[in-house]
C-alpha cells in the first residue's frame, strides 16, 4: 500500500493520565487512507540519525483530516512528543502495516485491550456492527472505558492493584464473564496477547491480534521487527515483519516464542 510523507500539525496534546498523552495531528493525506489497526511513524525532530517512533492510529477523521494518536512517555522520543505544544509540526510516515480484516460481519465480538495496547481497539470498535463485549486492562485504571460505552459496547474492567473494576488482568477477567464469541479482536502487551490467544483457542474462537515489536525503518526494509508465523496450511513457520506483514495476525499462526 501506498505510504505517503506528512508535516503533521500538532492540534492538541493533553496528558490524559499519568504520563500518558492523547495528540491530535492534522493529517489530511493519511487519514483518508487509514483503516482500523495500522500505525504511523512519527520523527522525533532529535536528529536526522533517530529513528521515528511507531505509534498505533487511535482515531481517524478523515472528515476533518486528523489522526489522534495515544502515547505513553517511556524514552526520549516519547518524551520529546510530550514536549511539544500545539501547532509544532512532526514529520510521519504512514499509514503503515496491515490493520483488523473487516471484511465479514460478526454478531458476537470480544475485544480485548492491555494498557497503552487499548487505543487502537477504540477505532475498530466503531467499525463493528455486531454486538460487542470490551475487556480491559491496566496497571490501575484502563483508558477509553468511557469512549467504549459511547460506541455501545459492554465494556469490563480490571487493573493489577484493583483499582478500578476487577482485581486481576484480563485472562482471568475473561474467565469471569466467559463471554461467547464469533471473532476475538486484541491489542496489547505480548505476554497479555500469548495469554488471550491461548484462551480464544481454549474456547474456539478465532482471533485476530496486532502485534509490537521493537523497531527500526517500520517500512519493511531491515529484518527488525520479525516474528514466526506458521501460516494455515503451511507445513512450516517463516520469519514475517511485523510492520508490514502485521502488526495484525490470527493468533493461530503466531509461534510464541517461550
Ligand atoms: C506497531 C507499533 C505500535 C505502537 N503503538 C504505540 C502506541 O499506540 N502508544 C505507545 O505509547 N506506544 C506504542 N508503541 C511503542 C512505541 O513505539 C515505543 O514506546 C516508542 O518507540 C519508544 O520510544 P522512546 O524514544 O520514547 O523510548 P526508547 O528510549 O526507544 O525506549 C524506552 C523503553 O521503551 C521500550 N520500547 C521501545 N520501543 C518499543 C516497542 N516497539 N515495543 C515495546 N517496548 C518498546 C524500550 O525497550 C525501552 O525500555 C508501538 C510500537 C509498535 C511497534
Ligand atoms: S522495522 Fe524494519 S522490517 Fe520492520
């Protein structure tokens, strides 16, 4: 897919929880072209040699424009993006990697998000028709409970110090309500992603999981960001790229490695 270079014109950036910032970036080129489940590169303006930062698409106004993104500060790209006011300009790169495969209608779909993992499943979620059941987690209080609800989903909740909604993460939040479901939809850390994958299958659901990995062009052109994928019918794995290939995989094909 066509991937296009913009100036992007910081329009907002609010911190929305401890060191956890919500930017919204004018973006006219990439926001008509991004779908649900893709992310943009964005240049940190620290030197030519740093590499841009991958960071997922959260929402997409093609009407106005704009993309938002949501950050959470962990390094000095994150933490220079967290620097910058409104009407700052950032080069991005984008839209970038394959996003959720929405091409068949479900009636029942579970979406499952784990901490900073939870902004891309706010998209998807208002380009699912059927009924929609949200897991989320976090360390104390997961984002987006809110915007979830508002898109008509039945959203529940759990956080490690049980701060918020049950005390625990998400496997066990499923195991709870064991809900029933026709494809299962998740974003979030890798050992969340190994668990909710074990659990679809467990409970003989297919599922579709956007996978992060450390790295470098994004773009496909270094061997970065591999991952073993054993593709259905295939009788062996092959190293794909997770920011062209994915970052969306069915969790069946993906080798975790122990
Ligand atoms: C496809 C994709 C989508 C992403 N979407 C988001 C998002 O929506 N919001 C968000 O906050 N972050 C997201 N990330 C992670 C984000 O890219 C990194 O946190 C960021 O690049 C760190 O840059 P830094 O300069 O601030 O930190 P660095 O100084 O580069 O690193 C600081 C710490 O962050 C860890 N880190 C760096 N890159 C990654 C990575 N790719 N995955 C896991 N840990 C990493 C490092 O190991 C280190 O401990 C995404 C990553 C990928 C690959
Ligand atoms: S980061 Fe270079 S191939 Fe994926």
């Amino acid at each position: 897919m066509q991937k296009i270079i913009e100036m992007a014109e910081i329009l907002e950036n609010e911190e929305i929880q401890d060191s956890i910032f919500r930017m919204t970036l004018s973006l006219p080129e990439i926001s008509r072209m991004a779908v649900s489940g893709q992310f943009i590169n964005i240049y940190t303006g620290l030197g030519e040699n740093i590499l841009p930062r991958p960071i997922s698409i959260n929402e997409i106004d093609a009407i106005e424009g704009n993309i938002i993104v949501t950050y959470q500060v962990v390094g000095k790209g994150t933490d220079f993006f967290s620097k910058c006011p409104v009407g700052c300009e950032l080069k991005v790169v984008g839209p970038l990697g394959n996003g959720f495969d929405l091409s068949k209608k479900y009636e029942k779909n579970i979406i499952v998000g784990g901490g900073i993992g939870i902004p891309p499943l706010v998209e998807l979620c208002k380009h699912i028709e059927g009924r929609k059941f949200v897991f989320l987690g976090a360390k104390s209080k997961p984002i987006y409970e809110d915007d979830f609800r508002n898109l008509g989903a039945e959203v529940f909740i759990c956080s490690d110090d049980g701060n918020t909604g049950m005390k625990g993460n998400v496997v066990e939040l499923l195991n709870d309500i064991q809900p029933e479901g026709d494809m299962l939809f998740s974003c979030g850390p890798k050992i969340m992603l190994k668990y909710v994958s074990k659990w679809a299958a467990e409970n003989n659901i297919p599922a579709q999981i956007s996978l992060e990995e450390r790295m470098a062009c994004g773009i496909g052109a270094c061997v970065g960001c591999t991952v073993k994928i054993q593709k259905k019918g295939d009788s062996d794995w092959q190293n794909l790229k997770v920011c062209k290939d994915g970052p969306v995989f069915m969790s069946d094909e993906v080798i975790w490695d122990d």
